[in-house]
C-alpha cells in the first residue's frame, strides 16, 4: 500500500512541475543514528543537485 501510495504522490509532483526525487521514504529504526545520518546526508546532496523548488521560483516572479 505504501509503494501505490509512493507512485501517486510522485506521479502527482511530476505533474505540478516537481521533480519526483524531491520525496522519498525510508524506514530507519530509532536505534540506527548512523544509518539515519547516512539516509539523510544522501537525500540533501540529491536534493542540491536538483536546485531550488522550481514553485519557489515561480512564486517569486
């Protein structure tokens, strides 16, 4: 149910002008601070690549 609900969502901001990269979900036990640490340093250099919200900048316009 989670992966249907995944694939919508990402569906969904691909089609507001988001890249679909920008959502990810990822099960990480509260006793694994190091793996948490790793998930989510990778997710912002992902992130950084990908540039500003691109809704962020039409707002600005």
């Amino acid at each position: 149910m989670a992966n249907k609900r995944m694939t919508f969502l990402k569906k969904l901001l691909e089609f507001a002008g988001i890249h679909p990269e920008r959502l990810r979900a990822r099960w990480v036990s509260s006793a694994e601070a190091v793996e948490f640490v790793h998930e989510i340093s990778e997710f912002v250099e992902e992130i950084k690549k990908l540039g500003p919200n691109p809704l962020k900048a039409k707002k600005a316009a």
